[in-house]
C-alpha cells in the first residue's frame, strides 16, 4: 500500500503532536507554528482547510456567521441554504450547497484559540468523501480519494 510506504519515508514535521496525516501518498505537514491536529475526548481532530485543501477543495470561513463553505473537486455549489437562528455559536460546515450533520459521537467542530476551524476527522471522511485508514498504535491516518 503507498500509503503505508509514505509513512517511512515523512519529514518529522509531518508529524504533530504526535498524529500523522497522510493525504493520496503526500504527507500533511502543517507549519509548527499553525494549528495542529490534536486528540480531544478520545477523538483525533484536524484543521478543515489544510485537510480540505490537500483534497483539492476550495473552502471559505465566514467569521459573521460561523460558517465554512466547501467545494469539493466534483462538486458543485448552486444553492447556498439560509443559516437558521439568530445566534451562531456553532459552527457549521456546508459542502457542496448541503449542511454537513456531524454525528454527536463523532464530536463538536469548533473554532481553536488559534482561529483555526477544528473538525472530527471522521466527519471530515464522510463530508469529502475520502477513504479514512488509521494506524491507531502509530496515531497515523491516511484519507484517499475514493476515485483514485
């Protein structure tokens, strides 16, 4: 499996807070002094941009509403639905013009004391429609695209 063998052969900085990220063979290395992936409640969580964007997805954060708008590579955003409510506490991901629904046991995305957008990277798999393969002893994940 490539994916395995990318493992080997990462920077160390590919490797943050102990979590490794691997997306289609190329290691995820986010910048030391950026927002790390991190394991919150028994849950790994990721920064949405870096991961969306190493999918090739083009992502938006709306800081009045709490919003991030993604556009996936097949995707195609026509319609953006109204945000509900008066009082945006929580964050909301919209994917291709449809409210991601992150599952109460996969965890809260939410905005990091570094302003970063922070999601269960669970969610993020099924959102982005990526394989998810995890190494739990190393805390290394790998997200392939579905098509390739």
């Amino acid at each position: 499996m490539a994916g395995i063998s990318a493992l080997l052969l990462l920077p160390s900085q590919a490797v943050a807070n102990n979590i490794g990220i691997v997306v289609n063979d190329q290691a995820v290395v986010i910048p030391p002094e950026d927002q790390q992936a991190m394991l919150l409640n028994g849950r790994t969580y990721v920064p949405l941009r870096v991961i969306s964007e190493n999918l090739g997805a083009s992502i938006e954060w709306n800081n009045d509403t709490k919003r991030v708008l993604i556009q996936t590579l097949h995707g195609n955003i026509t319609d953006i639905p109204e945000r509900v409510g008066s009082s945006f506490k929580e964050v909301e991901i919209v994917v291709d013009g449809q409210v991601l629904n992150v599952h109460p046991d996969y965890g809260v995305p939410f905005v990091s004391s570094m302003g970063r957008t922070m999601v269960p990277l669970r969610a993020v798999g099924e959102a982005l429609a990526v394989r998810l393969i995890g190494i739990r002893i190393l805390k290394w994940w790998i997200l392939k695209n579905k098509d390739g």
